[in-house]
C-alpha cells in the first residue's frame, strides 16, 4: 500500500500536514478519493511490512501487535474540530505513514465517526492483518476499503514487502478473501508494481490467480512516483501497466499511476496539450470540464494533467467543494 496518495497525487508526508494537528491532514485532492481528509492513527513508520518502495522511508517499528496508540478521544476531538472548518468532503480516509489497522481503537473511532459526520469512510490498509475476524469486525462499518496486494508468491513477498516475520502470505490471501466475504461495501486493491520484481511473467500469473479469489470491485496498478525507501527500486512504465492490464483483461483494472513524461502517452498531441494549458489558464476547470470542452477520455487527460503538473504548468486546487486545475 498506502499512504494515502494525493493527487500530488497521492502521497502525503507529514509535511503536508495543518501543524495544528498531529493525526488529522488536508484536506487533499486525492485522485482515488476525491477531496480527502486524512486521519493517521499510528506512529510515524508502525506497519506490519517494511516496502522497498514505501514513500515514507524504512519502517522504524516492525509490529503486528494491535495497540491503542493514542487516547481515542482525543483523535476523535481532533478530527471532529476539523469537520465544521470544511464545507465538502467525498472521504474521511484512513491512512498516512503506517499501518492504520494496527491501531486497535479503529473500529471504535470508525463507530465514532459515523455518529458526528455523514462523510463516507474509506480504509487505506496494507490488508495483512485482515486475517483476523477482530480486524474485519472494525472495518465493517466503512464505505469503502483499499487494500494493497504487491505478490503471490512467497519470495516475491518477502523482497518487496519485506513483513514482520509473524506474517504469512497464505493467510493475508484468505483474508482477503475473507473481507471480501464479510464486507459488503466496495473493496479495490491496490497493486504496486515494482520493475524487474513483481512484473515477471510468473508473478503476475500469481498475482492474477490470488486477486480471481479475492473478487475486489476495482484492481487499481500503481507504481513509484517519488523516491523510494529503499535505492535502487524502479518505477514501471506506463505501457507495462498497460500490458498488465491487457494481460488481466478480465479483471476490473485501472491504472493510477501518474504519467511523467509526455513519451508515455499513446499519440501524444502538442496542440491538445497547448490547448489544455491555454484554457486552464483563462480559468480554473474541473477534469469533468475538461472531458465536456474537449471531447477527450479522462484517463487521456489525466496524463496530460500529469505533465503538466509535474512541470509546474498547472496545479489541483480545491475550490467550493470541487477539484480545480489552475495555472501556477
Ligand atoms: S511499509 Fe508498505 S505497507 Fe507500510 S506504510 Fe509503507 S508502503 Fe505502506
């Protein structure tokens, strides 16, 4: 998994955070979850796994020990102080440097939340303790869970997620499968692709056996976007997303990585570039704006708005509740 990733793109450091808080973060344009408040209920860097590619840095604390981290109803004043400050929110998110589900308050606060906001919950988990029915029984009143699978195999396992050595691969599947079974909101994966690892043949075969099993609504593939944990980790390309995606034609698959070079969009056109650019720039526009005026596919546009993002050109803003690109 995880963190959550916002728009820019999806990933938040502590950084970003409003340093009037320590758990709660944003709101962030997310391109997964709309505009997202983020609540992060561990310890920087408390998760189950230790991800070469983790965006956050190594893991400092290796657990799998379900805690009370904090008093649960001060992240819960915490969070619920946020609320009235912000006029519309598509998701209150687990999520941030570590393993959400960890936090053994989760269900209570998840409860809690429920009872003081109207605004969907989504879980960011990196799904390995889903095994236990406790865990699934927390979860059960979110709208919506994104759990991370990465590989099916057990060596692939160990040397990209490198887990707590009470973890077994098998048992993460069943529950999986499990939540599947249990949670009758919807459920949609996350699968990082790290290049020369996970992407081989065998692997992907693996990986496209274990998700038939856990059935999730959308297997959205990612890959690195920002400097890893770990050097020497490489990001995919888009096209070998996009041949994965061929490849499980008969999966729900959507690729969420962002697009940093114009080389990896199929028929790039400069004048619908300069003409995105030029249209952003008279006014602020949501994407759906920019489908209606252009006629375009919002996955095309996207990678547009990636470039030109990542070249400073444009940038996501939230304005009166809606995601606007405007110029910098
Ligand atoms: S180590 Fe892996 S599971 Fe844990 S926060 Fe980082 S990316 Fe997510």
């Amino acid at each position: 998994m995880l963190q959550i990733r916002p728009y820019i793109w999806e990933t938040m450091t502590t950084n970003d955070r409003n340093l009037k808080n320590r758990h709660v973060f944003g709101p962030v344009p997310s391109r997964r979850l709309g505009i997202s408040l983020g609540i992060d209920v561990v310890p920087f860097k408390t998760c189950s796994l230790n991800c070469l590619y983790c965006e956050c840095g190594p893991t400092n604390h290796l657990s799998i020990e379900r805690r009370s981290f904090f008093p649960r109803q001060k992240l819960l004043d915490e969070l619920s102080s946020q609320l009235p400050e912000i006029p519309h929110l598509d998701y209150i998110t687990f999520s941030g440097s570590g393993e959400p589900t960890l936090n053994a308050d989760i269900g209570w606060l998840i409860t809690q939340i429920k009872k003081i906001s109207p605004v969907p919950i989504a879980v960011l988990t990196n799904g390995t303790l889903l095994f236990q029915g406790e865990v699934r029984l927390d979860l059960r009143q979110a709208d919506v869970i994104l759990p991370s699978l990465d590989a099916a195999s057990p060596n692939a396992f160990a040397r990209i997620n490198q887990p707590h050595p009470g973890l077994q691969l098998g048992r993460i599947i069943d529950g999986l499968m499990a939540l599947r079974h249990d949670f009758p909101g919807p459920i949609w994966l996350e699968v990082f692709i790290v290049k020369g690892s996970n992407d081989r043949e065998k692997e992907l075969s693996a990986l496209h056996a274990a998700i038939q099993r856990i059935k999730p609504d959308k297997v959205q593939l990612n890959t690195l976007d920002r400097p890893p944990a770990y050097a020497g980790i490489q990001s995919a390309d888009f096209s070998d997303l996009e041949k994965i995606r061929a490849l499980w034609s008969d999966l729900p698959v959507e690729i969420i990585k962002r697009t940093g070079r114009r080389e990896e969009i199929l028929e790039f056109s400069r004048n619908l570039e300069n003409s995105l650019l030029n249209t952003v720039r008279r006014r602020p526009l949501t994407l759906a704006d920019l489908v209606a005026l252009t006629g375009k596919d919002e996955n095309e546009l996207r990678q547009y708005l990636d470039v030109l993002e990542k070249e400073k050109k444009i940038k996501p803003q939230i304005i009166d509740g809606n995601i606007f690109f405007t110029c910098n």
